[in-house]
C-alpha cells in the first residue's frame, strides 16, 4: 500500500488512522510489519467503531500479511468487534473472582435494565452489553469496561443504574 494508493481512494482509514498505524509497524523490524496487527486492528476500530470484512481485508493487505492471519487475531480476542456495537459498549466480566464479588447479579441486573442479552444491542443502538474474561481488576469486583477504554469498579445494581443514566445523557 503507497501514497498513491490512498490518494486513489483505496484506503479504508483514514490518514490519521493510517500514520498511526505506520507508528506501531515502525516498532518492529522491517520484515515483521505483521507483529503490528492487534495495534493496527485497535486503530481500524477506533476510527470505524468495529471491524467489517473490509476493514480486515485493509488491514491485511496494509500489513502484507493473509487476510484469515487478520481474521483470526480479530475473532480470537475478545475485544474486537465483527459487528456493528452500540454507542456505549458495556463489558461486564464475569469471571470467578468477579462473579463471587457480585458480577453475575450485576450482569442479570444489566440485562434487565437494558432489555438485552450478552453479544446484544438496544434497540436504539444507544448499548451493547458483552460479557468479559478477566479484565484484571479482581480487587474491584465486579467491574465493567466501557468501550474497551475506562473501567468502572464496584458495580452494584444501584451503581450500575446511575451510571447508566448517565452514559443516556
């Protein structure tokens, strides 16, 4: 992928998006562009809100490497998304730490309130609610992340209603 390519409309991202992407590729030796694939699909994210065939295709062809090598790093992690999210992705985890602490109460609490499921999104778009492995805060249990960004501790029902009241506004 050069210059002229992008000036030719073939690029998915945008030119902010792509010279962060050479900034990660630039980590690495010259014939291992590849090893930049998690920074480059979390920056095809970032600006696209998730990760369509397209994008990954971009992506692959960017890094020089197989599209099902893209594919498969982006179905293996959970937090890259193959479809379209709500404005406000709310990941609970529930694994064991968090679920004694409280997260599976928290999460049917969730699901309740936004009228949801796991891997689901609002009618509005407005939520999807995920369910997470560990998020690695187990002394804050339980936890939620939103958009993949900032963290949310200590979440009981009564604290889970505020903030989403909160994240409507």
């Amino acid at each position: 992928m050069n210059a002229a390519d992008l000036q030719n409309g073939s690029a998915v991202l945008s030119p902010e998006s792509l010279a962060r992407m050479d900034k990660a590729i630039a980590k690495y030796p010259a014939d291992q562009r590849q090893s930049a694939v998690m920074a480059a699909l979390t920056i095809a994210q970032t600006e696209k809100g998730w990760l369509s065939a397209e994008t990954l295709d971009f992506v692959a062809r960017y890094l020089g490497m197989p599209a099902i090598a893209v594919f498969e790093a982006a179905s293996f992690y959970g937090m890259y998304d193959l479809q379209p999210v709500g404005r406000h992705k709310i990941t609970i985890c529930t694994n064991l730490p968090c679920a004694l602490s409280g997260a599976t109460i928290a999460a049917e609490h969730l699901k309740k309130k936004l009228g949801v499921g796991f891997n689901e999104t609002t009618p509005d778009g407005q939520f999807t609610l995920k369910e997470g492995e560990c998020l690695g805060a187990c002394g804050d249990a339980p936890v939620c992340l939103h958009n993949d960004k900032s963290m949310v501790s200590f979440m009981s029902p009564d604290k889970l209603d505020t903030w989403i009241e909160e994240l409507r506004k």
